[in-house]
C-alpha cells in the first residue's frame, strides 16, 4: 500500500541504474541518514560508546570481508588479524608522525593492510574455499604472532599494549580519553558512510562485475578475458583495505586502547558471522549481520533489568547465548540466504500488499 | 506478517536500550559495580573470586548494616573475561554513579585507565593490570595493592635464594619462566632479566600461547631437556591445571615449580590429583575459614542462603578469600571515604580520597577479623600498590598450606622499573594529563 512504485517512471538510463530506484527507498535512506547524523549524537553516551560506534565498525569489517568472501567467493578467516594490521599501522604511523591528522592515518593504515592482504592472497590463485580457508587462517595466526612478539609494533610497551594518544580535529579530541563519544561517533559514521558509497560502486562497476564473476565460475571468468589473479589480488587489497581501517577506528575510536588478543581468531569468525547472517554479496546485508550478532545480545542483556526481571548476571549471559543461537538457526532456516534476501522479500510482499499474487 | 512482528519487535527492543541509562539509583546507597565471570573459559577462576567478592559486601550490609549506616548496593555484572563486554559493563553502570571500578582482567583494567580519571571513578586492580599504575603521581586514579607482578617476581628470586642457602648460589643456576603469551603473562620478563644479570643466573623462555593453553606436551618436553633448577610460571585459567598435570608427567620436582598468586587456584591443581602434591604458589591471603571474618559471612550470608557458593567448604579457598580481601578493600575505602569528607554517601572523587589515604594497620585487621588471614598494609599519594610483602603456599593435596615466612619484594629493583614504564606511558600518550588532585594525610 505504502510501499508501492506505481507512477514512478524512469526516463534515463541513469534512473535506471541508480543505487535507490524507487523513492520510498530514497526517502527511507534520507531518514536514515538524518536520524544517523541529527538525532543519535545527541543520544545516551551508552547507546553511542557500547552501541552504534561498535556496530559501524562491525560493518565496516563485514564489508570488507563481504567483498572478499560474499562477491569474490574467496572465503577468509583472517579478518581479525587484518584488522590488528590496521590498528598496529595507524598506532605506528601517529607515533612516529604525531602532527598528522589521524583521519589520515586510520585511512593510510588500511594501505598497510591491504598490502599484507596482497602478500597473503596469492595462493588464492591455486588454491580455492576451503583450501584457502586454511591459508588465511596461516596468516591470522602468523600476524597474530607478530602482534605478540614484535615489540617494536607496541613501542616497546611492558604490558605490549597500545595506548592511544590525545588527536584532535578540527581543535576538538576524537580520540583518546578526553573524546566524547558524540564527536567519535560522527568521525566514524562519515567514515563508514564514504566506505560503504565507495563499495556500493565499486561493487556494481566492472571490478564489482569481475569480481562475481570470478565468484561464480573462474574458468568461464577466465575465458571472457577477465585476469584472475589480478582480480583476485584487487579483491584481497580492497577487503583487507576495509577490514585494515574497520581495525584503526575499533582501536583508536572505540576501545581507545588494548592489547592484541582483540585481534584473535575469534574476532574473524564474528565477522564471518555477521557476513553469512547479513548475507552474502550485499552491503545492506553487512549491516543488518552487524546489527544482530553484535547489537542483539547487548539488547537482550540489558532487557531483564529494564523489565525489573531479578536474574543472576551470569543467568543473564547464559540466556543470551541461548537466545541468540536459537535467532541465528531461526534466521538461517528461514532463510539461507541471509537477513538481506529476508529484507528484499519482505519487501517484494510489500509491494504487492494486500493483493498478493 | 511475521517480517512485520520483527520490525516491531526490533523497534521494541531498541526502544528498551534507549530507556536503560535513564534509569537512576536510590540516593541512600552506595553503588558498588562488580565486573565478574562465572561464564567462559577463566570462570573455574572467576567463579570464587566473585563469592567472595560479593559475600563479604552482602555481609558487611547484613552485620553492620552497611558501611556509617548507609547500605552497599552491590550489583554483579558479568564480562565473560571479555574486553568487549567489560567495556560494556563499565558504560552501563557509569550513569548509576559507582565509586569504584573492579575489572577483573588485565585487559579491561587497560581498556579502562584512561577513563578514569574523565569519569572521575578510581580504578582497584588488587595485584593484577598495569604495573607501572602504582606510581600514584602519573596515575591518580588506578590502585593496585598489595603488590605487583615485578613484586611478585622478586619475591619469588628471594625464594629460590633462600632454599638454596643465599642468593649468591643463584649463579649458575637456570631458572625457567613458562608464561601465558599475551601481556599479563609476559609482565615479568624486564625484571626477571635484570636479576638473571645481577644474580647471574640464566633465564629461560616457555610462552605458552592462549591458544595452546591445554597442549603444553611440546613445551615440557623441551622444559626436560633443559632441567631448569626452579620454574616461575605466570599463567591463568585453564593454563594452569595443564602445566601441573605435564610437569607431574615428566617428574619435574614440584617443589621446584612455583606459580604466581593467580596461579594458586584450587582449580589449578585438583585436575592433577596426587601429581600436584608439592606444587606451589604465591599468595598474599591466607587460606582457611577458621578466620573471625569467615566466620561471620558463614554465619550472615551463607547460612541464611545468600551465597551462590556451592557447599560451606568453598567458603576461606584461595581465591575465595582473594575476592574478600578485594572487597575489604572497598570496605574500607569507603569508610576512610567517609571519615575524609563527613559525608555518609560517597561519590568516586571521595573513594578515590579513600583509596588513596588507606592504611590498614594491625589494630584496624583485628577489627575487621582478619588476623592471620592478611598483612597489614598501606597505600600513599605516590605509592597506589605499596610493594609488600607475600609468602609461598603449598599444595598439600588437599588445600594450601604456608610454606614460608612473609617474604618482602626487592624494591629497590622494582621501583626504578615501576617509575620508568609510567613515565613512558605518559609521555607515549600525549595529553595524559598531569595529576591535580590533592593528597590526604594519610589516615
């Protein structure tokens, strides 16, 4: 009824390819955006610190795995470590260049990642799904090493942490103690939002192309003219680039300091998770997989004691394990495809409410 | 139809999320956040800790009524051992205005250090997070008595010195280090190596990686070939148990193996029944229920069905008595808190004033009932951990027992260490601010 495109003529060819082609779409986005950039900073420093920077950053990573994994079809379990190469690059290039702005570095620290990315997708031209599952897991636990026993990484730090130092922009902290968590959260809304615009057309251009079509079958890739190991190297460099900058913001916007364990193989099956949640080959899908495996349990710990529920804390942590594995199976059966298929039937059903044919 | 209860339950949900920090507390309390873990792979460690920890505030509250007539609102919240979650549990008690952070893990203790002094709510890591913290002039907010790992190391080089008649037979010898390899367990390291130079004796590597934490067969093989004389080992969690049960398997002399005070679990040992007769440990509690202080949470909270502790023999194990001894602490900042400013409910500034000027000497333990069960010990303005003394303990199959006279860290070895890494953490931290609060007298 509301959600209809009735009337909504497109007279270009440009019309036609755009990201949003019907208008309550656009108009949906817009609200989103306005909500995203007007209303949440001035939110509760709890829903911004413990909720919706966390959730960007876990988009930003899902992206980035998304292009690797969900376009690319190159399956990868080295998420976290490429992460912990963006973190170790940004904290490293602010030590030594101190008077650079650190949006700079979070940014050129994902160049650091995606050459790494680089070196450690090369067998990916031999090798394919589960065999290279195996090979990124190599450079998870290589990295992760380094992170540990390379000390010049943490600047020789006794406890082999980083610590964030004070950066500011435009005269205002975005990172270090005295940063609020609204100034954090606009640096990492704008930075999350020109990734994912610059993915989304990345995605539907001829790399984007390239890419799916490697995905869905190399040789016939390979006979249509497109070079494989080139096309499987961009991949690589583009989603350890994502990944890479997902890893400087979680470091220096969010924990605002830590040790290296944050980027262990646990934190590259969290984000392989959200990837086959969300949905894979969709952006909108790396969103909504960040949203329920990061956001929904803090939900759901949070519930009993605002409905005035007395339950032991650790009662409440074993109901949200529960609660959300049942979600992540009822998801899944429902629909293999991810919340993102969910998400373009429901709205499909939509469409065509209430006369569905 | 049911994508639509999603969005409306999805929309609820975050509704519910909105509404959480509003809530406020009663005026007429003091809210202590506790950050534990039952759940998850170190729980078999956090389980007593936090018994413990709780049991004695809910005593405090049931015996005396709370702390100068005002009751301790104590609130768990559960972190799994998880950086992320802590972080979490420390955002979602911050607008409920707790006095006091306890963390409980290395790792949230760093995540949170720079807050604090922002948030204006001190931090109490007893013995464990950064080291460098105890120097009160470059960390205001953070308190980490009785001692530190540096401490800890020191003390046990002390031992080893001791047993084999003085440290000058330390030349010569090799002694070996088996460490978790993350930042708590490779702590010890820079000390260890400026001994093995000042004692001449050899230090050997073991890491132990968190991931291999329950494969350590490789590692003891090699610690055979080697036969170092004597065994630090900085481990937690299921690290523990496994090391004693392979250093039961090649023989290695347990007498001869010596963990620090977070690998002195009764946990740790159990697994390896009568293989870890002998082994031992650093501690700075004494085990046992038979303290006036036990007593009294068996008599007001146990038996009146206010513990989660599984039978009354848990009550005075270890790391039970670990997590009272922590919750003295609090205790007792409170109450010096109050004496400080005149007010009976105390923000974090006042605990931070409390903490700071605490000194607990014999008259004040045999107040609490803590005789025996701990050492008098006492914190300053520049000094927030006070670098004292702890003893070995031994396994003799069935419980600890003291093994050894209280024995003083090196101080002049540690200090020089402590005052280096804070002054490194300031200046690597640009704009870590310089300390302007004032210091109290010390009570």
């Amino acid at each position: 009824m509301f959600y209809r495109e009735a009337g909504q003529f497109k007279t270009t060819y440009a019309a036609d390819m755009a990201v949003f082609p019907v208008l309550q779409d656009r108009i949906g986005f817009g609200a989103i955006l306005a909500v995203a950039y007007l209303v949440l900073p001035f939110a509760s420093e709890f829903l911004l610190h413990v909720v919706m920077i966390p959730f960007l950053i876990f988009s930003l990573a899902a992206i980035g795995l998304n292009i690797l994994t969900g376009y690319t079809g190159l399956l990868s379990l080295g998420t976290g470590a490429f992460m912990g190469i963006g973190a170790f690059a940004c904290y490293k290039l602010t030590s030594i260049f101190p008077n650079v702005n650190i949006i700079v570095w979070v940014i050129a620290s994902g160049f650091f990642a995606a050459a790494v990315g680089v070196l450690f997708g090369l067998p990916s031209l031999r090798i394919k799904g589960f065999y290279l599952a195996v090979a990124t897991l190599a450079a998870q636990f290589f990295l992760q090493w380094c992170f540990i026993r390379i000390p010049w990484l943490y600047n020789y730090n006794s406890s082999g942490s980083i610590e964030v130092p004070e950066r500011t922009l435009f005269g205002i902290p975005i990172t270090g103690p005295t940063a609020t968590a609204s100034s954090r959260y606009l640096v990492v809304l704008a930075i999350v939002a020109v990734m994912t615009w610059i993915a989304s057309n990345l995605v539907r251009g001829r790399i984007g192309r390239s890419w799916m079509a490697v995905r869905d079958m190399d040789i016939a890739a390979e006979l249509m003219g497109i070079r494989l190991l080139q096309t499987k190297l961009v991949a690589f460099a583009v989603s350890s680039f994502y990944c890479g900058v997902a890893g400087a913001l979680l470091m220096f916007l969010w924990y605002g300091g830590g040790e290296s364990g944050v980027f262990d193989i646990n934190q590259s099956f969290f984000v392989l998770f959200m990837v086959i949640i969300g949905g894979l080959g969709s952006l909108i899908g790396s969103f909504m997989g960040a949203a329920l495996i990061y956001t929904l349990p803090i939900v759901l710990r949070a519930t009993p004691a605002a409905l005035g529920v007395p339950l032991r804390s650790e009662t409440v942590d074993h109901l949200t394990f529960m609660t959300v594995g049942v979600l992540i199976i009822g998801f899944l059966v429902l629909e293999p495809m991810g919340l993102a298929r969910l998400w373009q039937i429901t709205k499909q059903k939509l469409r065509v409410w209430p006369f569905p044919y | 139809m049911r994508c639509k209860h999603l969005v409306l339950g999805t929309a609820l949900a975050l509704g519910t999320v909105a509404i959480i920090p509003v809530a406020a507390s009663a005026e007429d309390s003091i809210y202590v956040p506790l950050m534990t873990y039952r759940t998850g792979p170190f729980s078999a460690s956090g389980t007593p800790i936090a018994n413990g920890m709780v049991d004695y505030l809910n005593m405090i509250n049931a015996r005396d009524g709370g702390i100068g007539g005002v009751k301790i609102k104590v609130e768990e919240c559960e972190t799994g051992y998880d950086t992320a979650k802590g972080v979490q549990c420390y955002e979602s008690v911050k607008s409920k205005n707790p006095i006091v952070t306890t963390p409980y893990s290395t790792a949230i203790t760093l995540q949170v250090i720079p807050k604090a002094g922002v948030d204006k709510v001190p931090i109490l890591s007893m013995a464990y997070g950064l080291s460098a913290a105890a120097d009160g002039n470059v960390f205001p907010w953070v308190f980490n008595p009785p001692s530190t790992y540096w401490d800890g190391a020191s003390i046990f080089v002390k031992y080893v010195g001791q047993k084999l008649g003085g440290v000058d037979k330390l030349k010569g010898k090799t002694i070996g280090l088996v460490y978790l390899d993350a930042p708590y367990g490779k702590e010890p390291i820079p000390l260890l190596q400026e001994l093995a130079k000042d004692y001449g004796f050899t230090l050997k590597l073991y890491p132990v990686p968190a991931s291999e934490m329950q494969n350590q067969s490789a590692l003891w093989l090699g610690i055979r070939r080697d036969r170092p004389d004597y065994i630090y080992m900085q481990g937690f969690g299921a690290m523990n148990p496994t090391a004693v049960k392979e250093a039961a398997r090649i023989n290695f002399p347990m007498e001869h193996l010596i963990g620090n005070w977070w690998a002195g679990g009764e946990s740790d040992v159990r697994p390896a029944g009568d293989g870890g007769k002998g082994y031992l440990s650093l501690d700075f509690n004494v085990v046992g229920h038979d303290f006036p202080v036990m007593q009294d949470i068996i008599k007001y909270v146990v038996d009146k069905g206010g513990s989660q502790v599984a039978s009354k023999a848990d009550v005075g194990e270890n790391f039970y008595g670990r997590g009272v001894l922590n919750s003295m602490i609090i205790a007792e900042g409170i109450r010096n808190a109050q004496k400080l400013t005149g007010r009976q409910v105390i923000t974090g500034e006042d605990m931070r004033r409390g903490l700071e000027s605490l000194n607990i000497d014999q008259t004040r333990l045999d107040q609490l009932g803590m005789v025996g069960f701990a050492r008098p010990f006492r914190v300053s303005c520049s000094d927030h951990s006070g670098h004292h003394a702890a003893y070995v303990a031994k396994w003799d199959g069935h419980t600890w027992v003291k093994d050894s006279d209280w024995i003083e860290p090196m101080k002049d070895k540690v200090l020089p260490l402590i005052d280096a890494a804070a002054k490194q953490y300031a200046t690597s931290s640009t704009g870590w601010p310089k300390r302007t609060e004032p210091c109290d007298k010390s009570s």
